[in-house]
C-alpha cells in the first residue's frame, strides 16, 4: 500500500514541477501519477526485498497530450528512491530517448527538490575498446602482423586517419568513447574494427580496463537513480539472466515507454537465422585460423585431444552442411521465401541440422577452454598458457569465432527441434500457456556479390520469454504509450507480450478536443486497394485536395505504391515534395519545418516510420492523408505462421491478428495530426473499406473523436 508520506510527497514535487515549469495542471496527467503510483506502492516484500506478491505492474494507454513522461517519472522515482530500487526508462524510439535525455530529466532535476542522478545505458557494442583502436593503428602503421587477415578484420588504410583522431579526441577527453557522440557519421565497416563483443573483451585482465569507455559509462550506471535505455538493450540483458549489463529484474523499476512495439522487439530479438554459405565460410577460416594459432603457440597438454579433434570436427561440419545446399536449392525453386506449415521442417532438410550438433557441440567446448585460456594469459601476473603475446594477438579473434559458434549452436537446437503436432486445443486469456509453434522458413538473401540462403526460425510469440524473464521477475514495471489497446481493449497486448491478468490496466483520456480541432474524412473513392484502378484514382484525389502551400504528410503502406505516386507527382510538385526513401528521414524534417517557416508549403510522401514518433506540431502538419488502412504485409513469415496456428484452432485470424495490429497503425498515424491543444486541421482516409466493410466501424470506433465528414 501507497504510504500516507510518499503520497504526500509525489502530490508535492507535481506541485513543484507545475510551478516551475509553468505548466497546466492536466487531469489525465494526475489520475496516470495516481494510478502509478498506487500500482507501485502496493509491491510487498519480503526479507531480501524482493517482491513477493501481485502487484507492481500498471499498464497506462496515455492519450497524446497527457504529458505521460512527466507523469511517470513522479510517480515513479520517489518510490524507487525510498526502496533502494533503480528506476530504468527504456523507449522503441532514438528520438524519444534523446527527447528524455536531454530535455525531461534535465529539466526535471533542475525543478524539483528531490536530488537523483541519471546514466544513459547503451550495449557494448556503441563504445570503444582501446584495445582493437591501438591494434588498427599497430597494423596501419606495419607494426603488428597477426591472424586478423584471416578472420576478415583488416582495417582499411583510408581510415587511419579516423582512428588516430578518435585516440586524440578520447586522450584528450573531448570524447567519451561513445559511437552516438562522435561529430560524424561512423560507417558500420570503420566502426566494427573498433568494438568488442563480450567474448573479445578480456575485462579487468585488458590493460586499458581503467580508461575503458564501456566500463566507465557502467560506473555512472551505479551510481544513477535512474537509467535510460532501449528495449533492444533491456531484452539482451534479460536473455543473458538479467544484471548482465543492466540492474537485476528484482532490483529495478521497469518503465516501458512506447510499449506497443515490446513484442515485436522481443520476437526480432528470439529469432535466430543460419547462412548456409556464410556458415561454410566462417568454418573454414576458423580451422585455418586453428591450424596457424597451432603453429604459432603450440598445445597446452591438457588441451591436446581438443584442439586436436576441432579440425576434424569442423570438416564433418562443413560436409554436412555442403548436403544442405543442394537441398534447401532445390526446396526453394524460384522463390525469394519458402516457409514451412506449422514450422515443420522436412526430415531430411531436419536430420542434417540434427547430425551437426554433436560435433559442433564438441568445438563449442574446445573453444570455450581455447578462449578462456587465452583470457587468462593476457595476465602477466597468472600462470598462464600462452605468452601475453600470443594471447594479444589471438585472445578478439578467437573470440569472434567463438561467439559465431554459440550463435550457430542456439540457431539449430531451434531449427532442429520437432514439436508436436497441432491440436485443436484454444489458447484463451485464462489459458494463454498452450503450446506455440515456432515459424521457420527459408529465404534468398544478399550475400556480397552473389546470394544465400537463409534458414531461419523465431517464435510466433514472446509471451512466455516474457512473463518467465520480466514480469515474474522485476521488482515493479509500467507500460505506458498512447496506443497500447487494440479496438479498444488490451486483450491483445496481453496474448502478445504475456502481461498478467492481475496488472492495473488503465486508459487516461487525452486533454484535446478532437471534435473542435479537426476533422476525419472518409473518402469514398470508386475503387478500394485490390483493384487496378485504385492508384489512378488516389493519384486523382491527392490532384484535387492537397493543398500545395500548407504541410502535409501522406501515408503510404507499401514503398512501390509511394513510389509509383512520386513519380507521377515529382515534376508538378518539385519545389513542395519530399520523399521517404530519397532522402535521410533527419533531412526531411529539416527540410519541411524550413519551408513551413519561410511560409511555403512542403508535402512529406511517407512511409510506416512516419506514421509514428514523428512530431510536427501546428502549421507543420494540417492534413493527414492515409492512404490505406495499414494492414500488415500478408507474405510476413511470422504473422502468416500465427495465422495458420488461430486457424487450426478455429480462431479467425483476421480478426483475432490483422485487425486488431491494423487498429493501433492507424491510430498512430491519426496521430499525427493533433500534437497540441491549439492544433487543427484534416485527417482523410482513402480506403473505402472503412465504409464498405463491415470492420471499418470497428476501425473507426478505435480512432480519436475528431468532427467526422463524407
């Protein structure tokens, strides 16, 4: 329960922060801190301080305008603070955390009383390690030769003077070691020679452990109330148990903004994908790379019979996998993707991945004991196997190759595995615990100048993933976004992310009146999106009613549609359009804002990232056009797998998935129109369906309450 003093003091530091800020006083803003807080506060524990009861999660769908962030940062920072708990903002979006960064919490600590730090966290894999930075310029400068060749790590030459900058600027203390916060754009390829993996970091073993840029931005994280990360960043961690690179689960507040994209973060996350050239590839350069490191350092005695096999090993490997080639060829065919019926993959194509696990299995360990000996010989001062030369020279590569075997090892024991098959048993919110199957499928891929394909597999939900590692386990959490209901209920956020039937689901009100500041046209077009005619006719309507000196943004579902628009529009409206796609999305905003500003008008053709996170307030933005109603891709892997299994189980997907996912896209592009109480202007929808059909009014009933018109 909520105590009569830490209610006391939340209602105080929103007083403060009203006054300071110069604020007006929002009542959806109020009830979302009550309700947190409430939430929070009802967390029991028990002598370790660990939460021992259900309660502590709120899920609050916060209308836009609500001023959520501001709401749970009060509520939820005094809480944290009086139990010793860290409080961890992460977001889906760079802006909304850059938004929060530098601009909510400065702000907040300026203007309140109660004093807090905060950190921004990131993965290891955005800072430095001075390690590989000196061994680039070592090798530029002809002053180190070692297996880096071998493993596809050389650094190009045109780069050195990139890398001699960055060790001036980190010397020097201009720069923190952080990739985000270097003046330039930073190619993947420069930057990759520059960053380590948890298996190329040696720790406290490195000599530049004290100066190490990750483990300092991990110090400030100790000492921080509260921590900004990403959900890529916190769904790593709780894959790795949790308290890898973040707080515990048990010791933390989870703050979840921008909750609506939590599953399809974690499902990106879960899925796992196997190359079948590039496997082929890597393995032979790793047994190459055995055979040089054996004739560079030798074998340690209790290291014979591994190091010994591994090459052996590797080659039954890649003779397995050279049978896969043909095979997964010849199931193709002509296809860019094949996927397979409820995730159940041929017994052929599945007995080869099944004979490459034990030998794989076998390298993994002689790997594991490979890279930690080599680990424990960069100590000068440990008795170790090999001379800190040779550790230095081979402890990152090694490593790389190591952290590519753990891949592949968890990507066929998914790929390998047979589920049982389908029932016709229903999984309900009261019974959300039936077995899933998991979507696999193969597809034609880049790979450098020629192609590969690619097998992968990823479940069709996280849910489990979920509820096991995040709500069973953290201390407290809120979810919060402006879009988390779909038609109007949480069901289908709580199948998607396996939220607990026990949490508090709250929906507060936006502040703005939508009837008085805009309006929702449902255009009635002759034709609807099936047929031929229907680009020729929004082509037609866009002619006749966007208006060329105002802001516009034009949603579009697919990129050839966008295109095919734009090229029938570029020249007519050279000077006003601006087009996802031709242009970095940065530039685009710049770009429109400038022209809105010097009083012309500027026309954004977007695509689904413009439907949301894009703030364009006022004059910016005065007519929305979507259109058509933003229904997922049909041919998506995943979500035709999810369908197939609702299917079996006598559930309608198109209801039960495609619409409810449809719902929430176009309620964030709806969105884009109001951003602030004295906002106005027009949303036009051009898909007929939403009156033709039947689930349109569903569609409708879920969009904010703007004056409807013909």
């Amino acid at each position: 329960m909520l105590q009569k003093e830490t209610k006391e003091r939340i209602q105080a530091l929103y007083r403060e922060c009203i006054k300071a800020l110069d604020l007006k006083p929002r009542y959806g803003q109020r009830v979302m801190i009550a309700e947190v807080a409430k939430t929070l506060g009802a967390v029991r524990e028990d002598d370790k301080g660990i939460r021992d009861n259900d309660q502590g999660i709120a899920v609050v769908e916060a209308g836009t305008g609500t001023g959520k962030t501001l709401a749970y940062l009060l509520a939820a920072l005094p809480i944290a603070i009086e139990r010793e708990k860290k409080l961890l903002v992460s977001t889906a979006t760079v802006a909304l955390q850059e938004q929060i960064l530098d601009k909510d919490l400065p702000n907040l600590k300026k203007n309140i009383s109660l004093p807090f730090n905060f950190a921004l966290a990131k993965g290891r894999g955005r800072y430095l390690c001075l390690l590989k930075l000196d061994k680039a310029l070592q090798q530029l400068s002809g002053l180190l030769s070692t297996t880096v060749d071998l493993f596809e790590q050389s650094p190009e030459e045109q780069d050195k003077e990139l890398y001699e900058s960055m060790l001036l600027a980190y010397g020097k203390g201009e720069w923190d070691g952080d990739r985000d916060r270097w003046p330039d754009e930073i190619e993947h390829d420069q930057w990759s020679h520059l960053t380590a993996t948890h298996r190329e970091c040696s720790n406290r073993r490195c000599q530049h452990f004290d100066n190490c840029s990750f483990f300092k931005a991990r110090s400030a994280m100790e000492n921080a109330d509260i921590i900004v990360a990403n959900h890529d960043l916190v769904l790593s961690d709780l894959s790795l148990g949790g308290g890898a690179v973040l707080p515990a689960p048990d010791k933390t507040i989870y703050v979840l903004d921008e909750g609506h994209h939590l599953a399809d973060k974690a499902l990106n996350h879960f899925r796992l994908e196997l190359g079948v050239r590039g496997t082929r590839k890597w393995l032979t350069q790793l047994e190459k790379g055995i055979e040089q490191f054996v004739g560079a350092a030798g074998i340690p005695h209790h290291m014979l019979r591994e190091l010994g096999e591994a090459p052996g090993q590797i080659r039954e490997i890649v003779q397995t996998m050279s049978l896969v080639w043909p095979l997964v060829m010849e199931m193709l065919g002509d296809q860019d993707r094949l996927r397979f019926e409820f995730g159940q993959m041929p017994d052929n194509l599945r007995q080869l991945l099944v004979n490459i696990k034990d030998p794989l299995q076998s390298l993994l360990l002689c790997l594991d004991k490979l890279t930690d000996a080599l680990q424990k010989s960069l100590d000068p001062k440990a008795d170790g196997d090999f001379s800190v030369d040779v550790a230095e020279g081979w402890q990152a590569p090694m490593g790389i190759m190591h952290a590519r075997a753990e891949q592949m090892s968890e990507a066929i024991s998914w790929l390998a595995v047979q589920e049982s098959q389908p029932t016709q048993k229903t999984a309900t919110q009261e019974n959300p615990q039936v077995e899933l199957p998991v979507a696999r499928w193969l597809s034609k891929v880049p790979y450098g100048d020629d192609w590969d394909i690619r097998i992968s597999a990823s479940p069709i939900s996280v849910a489990d993933q979920l509820r096991k590692n995040l709500w069973w386990r953290c201390y407290g959490a809120v979810v919060t976004s402006a879009t988390l209901t779909a038609l109007n209920s949480f069901n289908n956020l709580s199948f998607e992310t396996g939220l607990p039937n026990w949490a508090n689901y709250q929906r507060v009100q936006s502040p703005f009146n939508y009837p008085e500041l805009g309006e929702l046209q449902t255009v009635n077009l002759a034709s609807d999106p099936k047929s031929e005619q229907f680009q020729p006719d929004i082509e037609a309507w866009l002619k006749d009613n966007v208006d060329l000196t105002k802001g516009t943004l034009v949603l579009f579902s697919s990129r050839a549609q966008l295109e095919a628009t734009r090229d029938q529009f570029i020249s007519d409206w050279y000077d006003q359009l601006l087009c996802q796609g031709f242009l970095p999305k940065a530039e685009i905003v710049r770009r429109h804002k400038k022209r809105i500003d010097d009083g012309e008008g500027s026309i954004i053709f977007g695509l689904a990232s413009f439907a949301e996170g894009i703030d364009l307030p006022g004059e910016y933005v005065t007519h929305v056009v979507i259109v058509k109603i933003p229904f997922a891709v049909p041919d998506d892997p995943i979500q035709a797998a999810t369908s197939e299994w609702l299917e079996s189980r006598g559930r309608n997907p198109f209801m039960d998935l495609t619409l409810p996912a449809a719902s929430v896209r176009l309620v964030q592009a709806c969105g884009r129109l109001i951003r602030k109480e004295d906002d106005y202007g027009r949303v036009s929808i051009l898909d007929k369906r939403l009156i033709s059909h039947r689930y349109g009014q569903l569609l409708l009933d879920s969009l904010p309450p703007l004056k409807r018109i013909g």
